[in-house]
C-alpha cells in the first residue's frame, strides 16, 4: 500500500475517533447537567407532574392472651378510591355505589365531583362488597388493599384492651400504649402516568425500617370472661351505675383479669360516649373506706405498737374527735384488734390509729405505693390523694384510718393488698409478658419487678390470719368463702360525696370487697367494686359473691387443688353446689348391683372412695365435680378394671 493511502486511512480513523469522543463528551456533560446540577428541580416537575403518593395505614401486630388466643388482629379488607376527572357518568356511578355500600347516594356524587385528582370513596369494606363494586367495571373507580383492626372477642377485655383507628392509629388502651410496637411499616400508593397520560396506581412498601411486633398478655381470657359475667350480673341485679373487678397474681404482679361494666365493644366503638371505654381501675380514685384498716392493721402490727389481742374501747358505738361524733353501724364495747378487723369498727380503728401514730401510718401507706402511680402499663393512671401529716387536721388524721379524707385507684389498693398477702413484697402491676416479632420469636420479655419491701413476712402472715376470720361467720365477709380453700380477704363500704352538698351522701355507697387465696400460699387476688348499688349496698353482701364466683372458678380453671380436710361432704353449701350440676344419686355395691354406678356430681374424694370399694381403678381429669364418665353407667362391672371420670368446677 502506497505511503499517500495509509495516511488517508489513519486520518479518518482518527476522525471518527475524534467523532465518537465529541458525542460521549457531550452527553456526560448533559447526564452531569440534568442529574447533578439540575436534579432538585428536576425532581419536583418529575413529580408534580406524572407522580402522586398516597400513604395508606399500617398494618399492625396481634394482640394474644397468656395461652395465645387472639384478642386483636389484623384482617384484609379492600378500600375503594376514584379518579373524578375519569368518571364519565358520575350521577349513575354515585347511584350504583350507593346500593352496594349502603350509604348516602349524595355524598358519594359530591366526592366524585371533587377536583382533586384522587379521592377515596368507602374505606376497609368487606372483600365481597368490594367484589361486587368490582363486577359492575366502573370506569374511574379502583381498588387496593387494606387491612382493618377486628377483636375476635367483642367487649372480653376491651377496656384494657383499646382500640385502634381508621388509619390503624392505637386509640385506646394497649393499643394506644403500645402504638410504636404494634403499628408495622406504612405501605405507599404511587400514582404514575402511562404514555397517553392515564394514571395507574402502584403499592410499594415504606422507607421505615421498622418492623411491627404482637403482644403477648398476663391476661387469661378465660377468667376474664368469668369476671366480667360474674361482674355484669351483680351490676344488673342490684341497679348499680358501674362497677369493676381486678384479678392479679400477689406474687407476681401478674394482671389474669381486669373487668369494667358497662362494656363496650370495640369493633363498634363510634357514637359512644368516651365514658364507655374508659378504664376505671386505672383512671378512677375513690375514697376505699374500711379496706385501709388492712394497712392500718399491718402498720401496728409491723411496728409493734399493738398484738392481736390488744383490747381497745369502742364506746358502744359512738365517738366524739375535735367536736365530730364518729359511729359504728353495730354497738361494741371492748374489743381486741383482731375483733376490731372482724367487724369492721370504725372507733377501734380511730384507737388503733391514735396508738401508732398518723406520721407513721401516712408514712406506711406511702410505702404501699399510695400517692403515686403503680407503674401499669396502661395510659391514664391516676395518683390518688393521702393528705400529708403537716395539712392534716385532728378529725382528718381520725377518719383517714377507716379510709375517709384519702383516695386511690383499684389498682393502687389491690398492689397494696398483694404486699400484704405477699410476704411484705410490693410488686409492679403489668399486662404485657412479652412482645414477638412475626415469626413468633420473642425479642422482648417483661417479667416481674419489686418496687420495694414493706413488711416482714411475719407480719403479713399475721394479717392473713386475721383477715380469715373476716370471711368466717362471724365477719362481715362471710359470702366471700370458698369451700375447699381458705379466703382472707376485707370488706368496704364507703360513702360517696354528694357533689352538690359537698357531704358524704346517705343514699350512694361503693360495695368493694378485696381478698386473696389460698389464704398461705396465695395465688389469686382479686378486687370487686361496685358503684352505687340500690337497697343493700354493704361491701360484704354486693361486692363479696362475685369473689366467690369468680374465685372459685378460677382455682379449679388453674387446677389449684383445695385442701380435702376442709372439704366436708356434708357441708350445706357443697350439697347446694352438687344439686346445681346433678341430683345426687344412689350408688351402688358389686353386691348390690353389678352394673357401673353413675358417679356424676360427686367430688373427687368421694369418686375415688367408692371406685376402691368397687374394685376399680379410676383416672380422674380435672378438678371440681365429676360430670362425664367412661365407660358410661350401668356398664357390668364383671367386664371392666378401669374408669375415667372427668371433673369440672361448677357453673
């Protein structure tokens, strides 16, 4: 090749070289132009002008019992949204939508006239609503998914429970107090523009790293259904204008059970009033009357100024302090401490009070967590009010020790009680034992935690003692027992104040019992109060039933076994309780008959009895009252060596 063609060759080489090098500078240049130099205001056009963001509700974690039976969950839904400038026929779409959703035709036409590019139109509706909106094609009209809060259980719980909001939002309650753990990562609804300028929506998680968890309560479904049956009843059978019940473990703080009558249920919660859904046991203080005189008890105790059997002078039932005449509803004369428990006197309480001191009895109730909140997890807890020794007057210093001049919440009285029952140990209340993430691992756990001692544990036996016999015959508790266990507990009937006299009312009471059992091994502790009760309204007769009932139950549901020496079979309670399940039946001997004899409504102990005597061995299930057997009666005892009988408590 001739040295004239290869310069020409290299030439355009380095001409089309030069060429490319030109065009991939300019277009780095532009690419530098429009995505550094220009990228905020481009990004603002971009978005004005071909993208919307629509942020939908989060979905949120599941609320469980102890056990993990659903209290709170989150379940799909559909929400329907509109287009306005892409509905062509907006009157007969408004109409449509009407019958299907069931609402008002001309609100549904007024927001499909908006000028807003985007609108909802019915939210978290039913997938098969959503279905049939779906079939009829409505230009203009899409749909996304949704998630809605919906609590299995209705009103089991609600108080404490809460509820949440159209956004997913913690309203009330736990799921209030627990929003931040509760609530998953919110989900985006992008609006785009296709090429011919159509918009078209697309979802896509949020930029929150954070993810949603469950609760698992202290709660027992089961007991709180008890409780709020056995609540409601006592409520409605007396008149009252509202009452509660608290069911707590004393030695862990543990709550098993908080019931509030009126309920509510949280799935319908709009158009109540807030006075529905509102926590009593936390967010109510009353004066507690005669069930200080624990604390009174415990403090005289603790600090020696008096025994059991010291006796004091109850003035036959009338008592003049700083010119005010204090009274008893029975006359007493000399009465010991432990009588001066067991029937509740006012004036022995005064004496008893006059003996340790006002200084150090505040200074013990201090100690028992009066005058500040528990710690609950709960939102809008009260303090309560004890007046301090400097403001506190000579006939103020009297009645604060049978409960007058001071308040507490439920909360705060049962805690003290359970330091009592405890051995001295005041526990913080709590209702949430753990928090999982979705694949059920357990990233927080929440145990028991002591706030502080109060007692020796001699002491609080003491106490226990004596507050025995206030559930005995001769006490004011006595429709509190328990066959089998033994229930200390304490009555109170304190007066309300008359808002309009500013004077206690001689018409409206709170009927309060508060208790815990077994009375030396504690495992339950439970508070009952009923609000303004109608005709009889003494702690011990309204309040103290719905103990029982609760109790009861609650001791064979955790399968506490009663102690058999106080089982008697011929106690008139326990026939009554046999009659209620079965009429008793007459069993028969291999001698006599040799069929399989009905062993239902019989307890154990009689069961087993009578099995030995027949030569079988029985398996028992269960606790209470037997009320299924296997095989089934008249059965030839000649074929068989074993029998099953399975036991409940009664109903």
């Amino acid at each position: 090749m001739k040295v004239k063609e290869k310069k020409w060759i290299r030439f355009r080489i380095y001409l089309v070289a030069l060429f490319f090098l030109s065009g991939i500078g300019i277009i780095w240049a532009r690419a530098y132009q429009l995505q550094v130099l220009e990228k905020d205001r481009l990004s603002s056009i971009a978005r004005a002008g071909y993208k919307g963001v629509i942020t939908l509700p989060p979905k949120r974690g599941t609320i469980y019992d102890r056990d993990g039976d659903e209290l709170a969950v989150s379940v799909e839904v559909e929400s329907v949204y509109a287009h306005p400038n892409l509905v062509v026929k907006k009157a007969s779409t408004a109409r449509h939508l009407a019958k299907i959703l069931n609402e008002d035709e001309g609100r549904i036409l007024k927001t499909l006239k908006s000028k807003k590019p985007f609108v909802w139109v019915a939210r978290k509706i039913p997938q098969e609503t959503a279905g049939a909106i779906k079939a009829l094609e409505l230009g203009g009209i899409g749909f996304t998914r949704d998630s809605r809060r919906y609590y299995p259980g209705r009103e089991i719980a609600a108080h404490l429970i809460g509820f949440a909001g159209d956004d997913n939002q913690g309203l009330e309650g736990l799921e209030k107090r627990y929003d931040d753990v509760l609530r998953g990562p919110e989900l985006s609804l992008v609006k785009m523009r296709d090429a011919l300028g159509r918009p078209f929506f697309i979802s896509r998680p949020g930029l929150e790293d954070h993810e949603m968890g469950n609760l698992i309560l202290t709660i027992d479904k089961d007991i709180q259904y008890r409780a709020q049956r056995a609540l409601g009843e006592v409520v409605k059978r007396t008149g009252a204008k509202a009452g509660h019940a608290l069911v707590i473990d004393p030695q862990t703080g543990e709550i098993l059970a908080m019931a509030v009558i009126p309920q509510f249920n949280p799935n319908e919660f709009r158009g109540l009033h807030p006075s529905r859904w509102r926590n009593r046991i936390v967010t109510d203080s009353y004066e507690p009357g005669s069930v200080v005189k624990i604390f009174l008890l415990a403090a005289a105790l603790e600090e020696g100024v008096v025994t059991p059997n010291t006796m004091f002078d109850c003035e036959m039932g009338a008592f003049r302090v700083s010119g005010h005449v204090i009274h008893d509803t029975k006359e007493h004369g000399i009465l010991s401490v432990k009588d001066i428990i067991v029937y509740s006197s006012n004036i022995g309480a005064v004496k008893m009070g006059q003996s340790l001191g006002y200084e150090r009895f505040y200074e013990y109730l201090k100690k028992l967590g009066f005058g500040e909140k528990t710690g609950i997890d709960l939102l809008g807890e009260r303090r309560g009010f004890i007046r301090p020794p400097e403001e506190a007057r000579e006939i103020d210093r009297a009645t604060a020790f049978f409960g007058q001049g001071m308040t507490a919440t439920s909360v705060q009285l049962a805690m003290a009680v359970a330091a009592v029952a405890n051995g001295g140990r005041l526990m913080r209340p709590f209702l949430v034992k753990a928090v999982t993430d979705q694949r059920g691992r357990i990233t927080k756990k929440i145990g028991p935690r002591l706030r502080r001692k109060v007692l020796r544990g001699e002491t609080s036996r003491e106490v226990a003692r004596i507050l025995e016999e206030v559930v005995s015959e001769r006490g004011t508790g006595p429709h509190a027992a328990i066959t089998g266990y033994r229930v200390a507990g304490k009555t109170g009937t304190p007066q309300k104040v008359d808002p309009l006299s500013k004077r206690y009312s001689d018409e409206k009471y709170m009927a309060i019992f508060v208790g815990f059992v077994p009375a030396d091994r504690p495992r339950l502790l439970i508070l009952v109060s009923v609000d303004e009760p109608r005709g009889v309204h003494y702690g011990g007769v309204v309040a103290g039933p719905v103990f029982k009932e609760v109790g009861s139950w609650s001791l064979h549901h955790l399968r506490i076994n009663p102690e058999i020496q106080l089982v008697k079979s011929e106690e008139p309670g326990l026939r009554e309780v046999r009659r209620q399940i079965l009429p008793p039946v007459k069993l028969a001997s291999r001698g006599e008959d040799k069929t399989l004899p009905d062993f239902r409504g019989r307890n154990m102990r009689d069961v087993l009895k009578r099995g030995r005597a027949l030569g079988l061995r029985v398996v028992v299930d269960g606790t209470g009252f037997a009320y299924k057997q296997f095989p089934e009666p008249g059965h030839p005892l000649e074929k068989m060596d074993v029998v099953k009988v399975s036991f409940r408590p009664p109903e």
